[in-house]
C-alpha cells in the first residue's frame, strides 16, 4: 500500500494504515492531501454516507473505483471518525480511502448534498403550526388537507430532492422507512441499500402522504398493503414510479 493512503475497509490489509505498523491510527503525515474539490460528485457516491453522517465527523465521499470509496476528511485522527467508516465498510462490503482536506473544500463538497437538510429544517419548521391528523377524520377531510400539504414548499422540494438523488445515482428503488426515532430513506443501487438521508419523525407522515397522494392511494389506510403509480418530469424527461406500501 502507498505510503500516503490510508484505507479502511473488511480485509486485514485495507485495515492496515501505509506501511506503518505502529497501530491502527497513522499520523496526519501518510494520508495525502485533497487541496481542491472534484468538479461534480455523483449522488451514487454522495450517498455512500448521509448528509447528517457526514457533517458530524467532518467528512465526505467524492470518488469510488469498484468496492474502492475516497474520503474527503477534516481530521484522520478522529477516532470516532474512522470507527463510522469501518462499521460502514464491514455492513456495505467496501473500502475507504481517506484523504485530508480544509474546511473550506469540504464546504464546496458538502453543496453536492442538494441542501436536503436545509430543506428538511423548513418542513419542520413550516410543520410545527400545522394540525394533527386525527384517526378518526374521514377520508375527504385527510385528502383536503394533505393536498394543501402537498403544496407546501418544503414538502414538495424534499420530495423533489430525494428522486432526483435517486435517478441521478441510478437507483432502482427508493426506500421510506419509520423507525423507532425517525424515517430512513435509502436507495437500492446495483441490488445493495444506501442510507440517503434521515428524516424526522415530524415530517415523515407528511412526506408519505404526499407520495400517496401522487399515486392515488388511500391515505388513511395503514393496515393493508396498496400499489399505486405517479409520473414525474425530471430534466425534461418523463419518469414513471410505481408505488408500494406495507403496513
């Protein structure tokens, strides 16, 4: 391995930092040196590592090779940095190759995101006078107001953001989750899922019921499975989804 690379990754030797043998941390010294952002960053490897992810530890993905990622990182001796990237690398089966970079190149790297958690932190903030959807309301009143959600701004954009991401990194699927805390979308991309973006518990619903209204399902049925369709122009070019929801 060359000396300036420092790599992270499921084998023993992509886990092995230069030629050193002194430990698992090089020094500052072995990684080289990224002085200039890359001109465009595929949203298939900006979504190696989600925005929020990526923002906390300083660090970013720009290039991959095959199973090979680069790593654009404020500081390689961050530990808790590198133990992200080796849990992401032994769970997707790929390697990281890091390089140190400033702050104001990872700034430039970072517009590659789409400002997506910009775009979430004006839905929540557009949400918090927004009514509660009641269980009981009948199915005219859900649809008058989700539609007038639908129009919303920041609902509308997220949802723009999250399938141009998604036809822009070839993914085949798109993936909205609720989770314990929040809700998860990920992309399928050659057969494996990528985390794409965490969303609050407090836009979510909102988010799905948007998807549903575009596919013409009903959106107060949460028991039952349903399948539905919607076309959208991106880039001028007509796109069709088709829709699936599990309870």
């Amino acid at each position: 391995m060359d000396n300036e690379e420092k790599k992270i990754g499921d084998s023993n030797t992509s886990q092995t930092f230069g030629n050193s043998s002194s430990g698992m941390f090089a020094s500052e010294t072995e990684v080289a040196n990224l002085e200039s952002a890359p001109e465009k960053i595929s949203s298939a490897v900006i979504n190696i590592i989600p925005e929020e992810v990526a923002s906390k530890y300083g660090m970013i993905p720009f290039e991959k090779n095959g199973n090979l990622v680069k790593i654009a990182i404020l500081d390689p001796g961050d530990i808790n940095a590198l133990n992200v990237l080796r849990f992401m690398a032994e769970r997707e089966k790929i390697e990281f190759e890091v390089y140190k970079t400033s702050q104001p190149v990872l700034e430039v790297m970072f517009k590659s995101y789409g400002g997506a958690a910009e775009i979430v932190k004006e839905a929540i903030k557009s949400f918090k006078e927004d009514v509660d959807f009641k269980e009981e309301e009948d199915q005219s009143k859900i649809l008058q107001k989700k539609n007038e959600l639908l129009r919303e701004a920041p609902v509308a954009k997220l949802i723009q953001v999250i399938i141009s991401h998604a036809i822009e990194g070839k993914a085949s699927d798109i993936h909205i989750e609720p989770m314990e805390e929040n809700y998860r979308v990920r992309f399928r991309v050659d057969g494996i899922l990528h985390v794409s973006l965490v969303i609050p518990k407090e836009i979510g619903p909102a988010i799905i019921s948007s998807l549903k209204i575009l596919a013409n399902l009903k959106i107060d049925e949460k028991r039952k499975p349903q399948d539905g369709r919607f076309r959208m122009i991106n880039e001028g070019k007509e796109i069709d989804f088709r829709v699936s929801t599990l309870p």
